[in-house]
C-alpha cells in the first residue's frame, strides 16, 4: 500500500484512532511506518509518540520473524556502507545502509541496544539509529584511551526512557547518560577481563537489563549485568546445573533469542553444545536445547537467531549453521558475516 493510497482510504474510512493505532503498531517494518508520517498531522503525531514507539518495538522484538541484522562495516569501491542480512529468508544482501547516512568517520559497531547502535572512530563514539538517521555524539573530558576497555554496553531505563551508555575497565567502569550528557565513574569492586575469544562490545540487552559474560583474576567465569535502575553492575548466578568452572562445559557467550536471555555452553571434549534459557522476571533457568557431533571454533561459537523451529548458530567469523530445536540435527549453513541487531524506532534525540 502506497502513501498516496493510505491518504484517500483514510480519508473516507470512519475507522477509530485506536483501531488505526493498533494497526500500525503491527507493521514490520520501519520504512512502511516512516513513509505513513505524511499521511497525516494526527498518523505523524502517532508514529513520533514514545509510547508507540515503545509498542511497536515490543510487538517487534516478539515476532518470530524479526530476523534483519546490520552487518559490520567493509570498505568497497561500489559497496561502502552497513549491508543488511535476514536470516528469515536466508538473503545476505538484504540492502545496505548507504555510506552517506552514516555518521561521518564512525565507521566501527561495538554494540546495539533496541535499534540503537554504538558507533566509534577510535576516538570517540556515538549513538546512531539507522532506521531514522538520527544520531547523538558522546561528549565528555574523560580520555577513555589512556585505559583498557574491556567491554561495551548500551542499556535502556524503561522508567526515565534513558540511554545508558556503559563502559567496563579493569576495575572500574563508567556510565556515559544520554538524558544528562554526564559521564559517571565508579569502582567495580573486583578486577573483570573479557574471556578470550568473545571479542568486546558483546553486551546483550534483555528484560530490562544489559549482561556480559567477564572473567576475574582467577579465571572464573561470571555473569554479570548492569542495572539501569541504581546504575550497579552486579553478579547473577548460572544454571545450578552449570555452576562449577570444573564442569566440562564451559560458559562462552550469550545471546537474546525471541526476547529470553540466554547462556551457550560448550563441552569441546565430548563435542557437545548446550543453551540455557532465563525464565522472564525470574532468576530461574531451563535447558534449552543440547546439540551433540558439534563443531566448532572452541571462543567464537554463539548463538544469534531463532527462525521458526531452527537456532542458527554463528560457528565461524562468517558461517552460520541452522540447527532444529526439535532434531538438534544440522539443517542448512549460510556464509554471511553479521554483527550487531535488529533494526527498530527506538528515537536518541528529540
């Protein structure tokens, strides 16, 4: 449906606001919303509105089929910009955010929070939002090259409706406001490293929270989370199932899969492979699914993506295998090279 044919249906409809609300709040995709703003005052002002914005990236994030992922940045004689990937019908080239949409110089994609992305020169970093090409530059005096970053995160107090940008170091870490433009240091309390091989800026933001998997000074591996709320990073208990760092199977990443957080594990002796699911609300666990005869590179394997009854799985830089939930078998392999998050509304700037 056109905009020009939305214009005259509308018009002559007696269709409640509500009903339209809810509608529009159904549509996937965000190009099809932004282009309906010129339908009308009152379509624009309903499109632009927070709460809208908020429900259609709900409805979003639980649809089986939200599968659109930015891919990392390559530079090319014809082909410069961010391409797009769907795993849902399994397209690498699914179109690509173009060159000149990109803020200029930040070039590199550390991580994603609802749409949201961070970008970094080296430098310094922004937010950007491909979806409505609208960014925000991070200003602050603290010189973050001076220290070891460990990793990254961006997370969203759904109560004040705030960016949080996070930043962990050794023993320290720092939370960049976007409401405030303040940048906040505090002490960790403990010495966090990245576990090898995960690469920075995996932070997963999910149910309220952003986590990371980090390694202390003696190696043991925890699950960590940040807590938009009191602005702390505190520790969360693993699967009691998998909770010794002597057991077999080894914590490697995590993952968001159809709004559920969720741990993969990996026993390289016995070439098996497992997910944990968080219950929603609860700090409460459940298996998930169990892949036996798995191969893959022991620090870079995790998990994606569901699509339909299938798990892809990331088993090399650019190799994506599709696994059954309900066979465990492998199904189908896909090249593609994938690196941040879904696409949404979510706004950073007003």
């Amino acid at each position: 449906m056109t905009t020009e044919s939305v214009k005259k249906s509308s018009s002559s409809s007696n269709i409640p606001p509500e009903i339209i609300e809810i509608i529009l709040s159904k549509l996937s995709s965000v190009k099809s919303l932004l282009r309906f703003k010129a339908v009308s005052k009152s379509w624009n002002t309903l499109i632009s509105d927070p709460l809208f914005i908020q429900n259609h990236l709900q409805s979003s994030n639980n649809s089986p089929n939200n599968n659109l992922f930015i891919s990392s940045y390559t530079r090319g004689s014809d082909s410069r910009g961010f391409p797009l990937a769907d795993f849902e019908v399994r397209k690498s080239d699914a179109g690509k955010i173009s060159e000149e949409n990109i803020p200029n110089g930040y070039n590199s994609i550390l991580c994603e929070c609802k749409g949201v992305l961070l970008l970094s020169n080296r430098v310094k970093y922004a937010l950007w939002n491909p979806s409505i090409r609208c960014e925000m530059f991070l200003i602050y005096k603290y010189e973050f090259k001076e220290d070891y970053i460990v990793d990254y995160g961006i997370c969203y107090d759904q109560i004040t409706g705030d960016f949080k940008v996070v930043f962990i170091f050794p023993t320290k870490y720092a939370i960049y406001s976007c409401n405030n433009n303040s940048l906040t240091k505090k002490n960790l309390g403990t010495s966090y490293d990245t576990i090898g091989g995960t690469g920075s800026g995996l932070g997963i933001f999910v149910d309220g929270a952003t986590y990371w998997i980090l390694s202390d000074n003696t190696i043991s591996i925890h699950l960590v989370y940040f807590d938009p709320r009191t602005d702390e990073i505190k520790r969360m208990q693993k699967p009691d199932q998998r909770q010794s760092d002597d057991d077999k199977f080894r914590l490697m990443n995590i993952a968001s899969l159809r709004g559920r957080l969720c741990l993969y594990f990996y026993n390289k002796e016995e070439r098996i492979a497992q997910i944990w699911m968080k219950e929603k609300g609860i700090d409460k666990w459940k298996e998930f699914i169990t892949f036996h005869n798995f191969e893959a590179p022991y620090k870079l394997s995790r998990p994606i993506c569901l699509v339909e009854n299938k798990v892809v799985i990331q088993v090399e830089e650019n190799i994506f295998v599709y696994y059954s939930t309900s066979t465990d078998k492998s199904v189908n392999k896909e090249f593609v090279h994938i690196y941040a998050d879904r696409l949404s509304l979510m706004r950073i700037c007003s």
